[in-house]
C-alpha cells in the first residue's frame, strides 16, 4: 500500500512512523514533512490545502491512501476533494471539520444529541455579549467562534476581564473568528483528551491522554501548544470513558450522521471531568500534537490497520489490541517560545540515541542544513518514551532529552507530575 500523510509536525512524525512499522506499507510520503521524516520517509513539498493539488499528486504517485494531520486542509475541504475523485482518506469532510471550525456548530450538536458541557450564549453583537456576562457574572469564559490558533478562547476570572475580552474579540483581535462568539459557564475540574476514531456510524477509542499547555513548570506562563503529554490518563477511568462515549461521543455522531453530514476520522474530544461525570470542552478533528506521539507509541503498527479501517466503514469489526503500558513525550522548543524565537541553531546528539519502539524522537521543526540538523520552529523536538509505568517511561524520556545537546532549546523537567 502506497500512503501519503500531510503535515509537518510532531504529530505527523508520530504518524509516519506507525506507519512504517506496518509491513502493509510498501511506500510512505509525507508533504510537506520535516527533517525527521526526511529521516524515515519521501517529503514533498506541495500546497496542502489545495485539493485538486493533493488530488493530482496522489494519481501522479499511485498514492492508495491518504491520512490528513492537521486541521487547516481539513477545513479547507481536502478530504471532500480526494473522496470525490475516489481516493481512499482518512479525516472528516469540511462539513464535518466545523465540530472544530466552529464554537457555536459544537454547542449546536450537544443540545441536540442532549451531550453535557457547558452552558453557553451564543452572539455576534457585543452589547448583547456584555449584557449576558453581567447577567451571569465571573468566572466566565468567552471564546471566539471560529479558528483561532488555539488563542480564541478566555478564561476570564473576573467580569472585566470577560468584557475586555468582547471589545478585543470584535474590535478585530481574531479577524474573522471573532465577528461571533459563545460565552460558557466556567466549568472546574480535572481536564483530559479522549481519542475516537469514527467511520460515520461507529466509534473505536484509540487512547487517552493529558497534555501541559503552559510553557512554565508547575503549568504557569504563557499558554502553548502543548509542552508534553502523556498517556493514558489516569482521571479517564474506564468508567468514566464509557460513560463520555455513551452520553457525548455516540450521540454526536448519531446526529452528525441524522444530519447527512457523517463524521469520519479521529474525534479528539477535550473533556472536564467532574465527581465522575465528563462533560465536553470542545472538539478537534485531528490528532492532538503532541497527544498523537504518545497514543503512536502506544499503537505501533496497527495504527495503520485501524486508521483504514476508519477509512473503509469497517469500524464495528476493528480491535485494539491494548498493552498495559504508558508513554510520554517531552517537548523541546526554541529559547522564546511561544513569543518570538530564534530559528537555525544546530541540535547534536540525536544519533547516538536509541530509535526502537520503547524509545523515539519525533520531530516537529526542523530541517537537515549541510549535513546538520537545525531548529525551524518553536516546538523542535518530541522525546518520547514508553514504559511499564509512567515513572519508568517518564524516567527514559528524560535520559534522552539530557543527552541531547541543544543550547538553543528548553524544556519542562514536570511533565506527568500530575499523574505521578
Ligand atoms: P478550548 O479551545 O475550547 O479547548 O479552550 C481552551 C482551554 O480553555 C481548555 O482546554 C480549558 O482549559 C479552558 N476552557 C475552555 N472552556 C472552558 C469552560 N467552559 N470552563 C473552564 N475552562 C474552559
Ligand atoms: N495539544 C493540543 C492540540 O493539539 O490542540
């Protein structure tokens, strides 16, 4: 089988090497890719969010699969394009993509398939928005409806912060993203993510996982896209993650599905979980990054097998076969990050680590520069490592990250700290 995944990240890394270690895969391109696919896999470099691009490509390489990482060409239809000429894709349609695309399509969906969250107004004027958060007084959170980055959404402690957050929002903060938004009831608890793969009509969980948003140890600082993960996680008890695929996960897709626009590919649910009840946070149609390093490690091979079958309709027969074991990925980024940082200092030390199914480094910005490999990004490196408890994994990661030598990067020495 001839595959092509695109992205350039973590994620994709991770992705790329499940893949590979599938014997069904005969040939693997990644595009764009990065310096650590270059290192495992063809990269291309081709306009990811242009359908007819990606459509072109894959008949011009005999590609028979296609597994979409991040969300941008997902929103942007790619999917749509590539089934329409009858390729075979894993990820949702752009119709589907807006469980991510939108705030107020999310909320939607839950009042209809009667899912627990957060309750919430939605608006696009802002004197009706401020009017709500007086009403309902803080903590209060004020998110901008559509794509962001990851930045549209504000915890506001108190009810100025929450109104300031409304001017930014539609004095043009978030472009477009901002001209409507949902205000949510501030929700305590215990957050986790909940990995599903979905083929329209049946759900497979594929994992758990908690990740560090902040840049500081002891998750202080400014927010990121994730500092390291881990999984499983232990608050998503077996319990508690039946009782979100019954009452949240299931229910959406029925109504996805009810609304003749079916959902297929990995439903990454963020949950708070409360006194044993879940409730949904938000949705994203993608594999989290770096969430999707440690649930890869944890695959291995049949990541491959199960991905088509999501692809294929062939869900309700697919297994996982579980390992009782934990995996963790630490994340190195650039002096800076996530302000601005700089970009083409040299990282040695790589190759004397081990690659094998215990241990991986996983890239997500870098490039291979004369021979050596130099940062691109602000997160540069995943180390990941798996292990009979997380201790032990937690214990092999942080080896390999000490014998990386890269004064231009930093990383938290507390990741898992509280599973641990
Ligand atoms: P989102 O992009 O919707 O996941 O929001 C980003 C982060 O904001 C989440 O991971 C939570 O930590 C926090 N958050 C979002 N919505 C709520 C809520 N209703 N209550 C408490 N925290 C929230
Ligand atoms: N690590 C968070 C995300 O991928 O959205």
């Amino acid at each position: 089988m001839n595959i092509l995944i695109l992205g350039s990240g973590g994620r994709e890394h991770a992705l790329a090497w499940a893949v590979m270690q599938n014997p069904k895969c005969d040939k693997l391109i990644v595009a764009p890719g990065n310096g650590g696919i270059a290192l495992i896999a063809d990269c291309a470099k081709i306009d990811i969010e242009d359908g007819a691009t990606v459509a072109n490509f894959v008949s011009e390489n005999a590609i028979d699969f296609v597994i979409i990482g991040p969300e941008a060409p997902l929103a942007a239809g790619v999917a749509d394009r590539l089934r329409e000429a009858g390729i075979l894709v894993f990820g949702p349609s752009e119709a589907a993509a807006e469980l991510e695309a939108s705030k107020s399509f999310t909320k939607e969906i839950c009042d209809a398939a009667k899912a627990p969250t957060a309750a919430y107004g939605h608006f696009n004027d802002p004197q009706a928005a401020k009017a709500y958060i007086r009403e309902q007084g803080a903590p209060i959170v004020v998110k901008a409806d559509g794509l962001a980055a990851g930045k549209g959404v504000i915890v506001a402690m108190d009810e100025q912060t929450a109104l300031d957050a409304i001017d930014d929002m539609f004095g043009g903060a978030f472009g477009g993203a901002g001209a409507e938004v949902v205000i949510e009831e501030f929700m305590e608890g215990e957050e986790a993510s909940f990995f599903i793969l979905c083929d329209g009509k049946s759900a497979l969980p594929i994992g758990t996982a908690q990740d560090h948003k902040r840049v500081g140890e002891g998750d202080t600082g400014l927010n990121t896209g994730g500092m390291g993960a881990y999984s499983p996680a232990p608050v998503l008890s077996d319990e508690i993650a039946q009782k979100a695929l019954d009452e949240i996960i299931q229910p959406t897709i029925d109504e996805m599905a009810r609304r003749g626009t079916p959902y297929q590919g990995v439903l990454y649910a963020g949950l708070m979980i409360k006194d044993g009840q879940p409730r949904l946070v938000e949705y994203n149609v993608r594999f989290g990054d770096p969430e999707c390093q440690v649930l890869m490690m944890r695959l291995g091979a049949q990541a491959l097998d199960l991905l088509q079958a999501a692809a294929e309709e062939r869900l309700a027969e697919a297994r996982v076969n579980w390992a009782d074991d934990h995996a963790i990925t630490v994340v190195m980024a650039a002096n800076g990050y996530p302000g601005s940082y700089e970009k083409g200092s040299v990282i040695k030390g790589l190759d004397t680590l081990p690659e094998d199914s215990m241990n991986m480094v996983f890239h997500a910005g870098t490039t291979e520069k004369d021979g050596a490999m130099t940062a691109t990004g602000g997160r540069v490196l995943n180390v990941t490592a798996r292990g009979a408890s997380l201790q032990e994994a937690r214990d092999r990661a942080y080896a390999m990250v000490e014998a990386i030598d890269w004064p231009g990067g930093f990383y938290r020495r507390d990741i898992g700290w509280r599973a641990l």
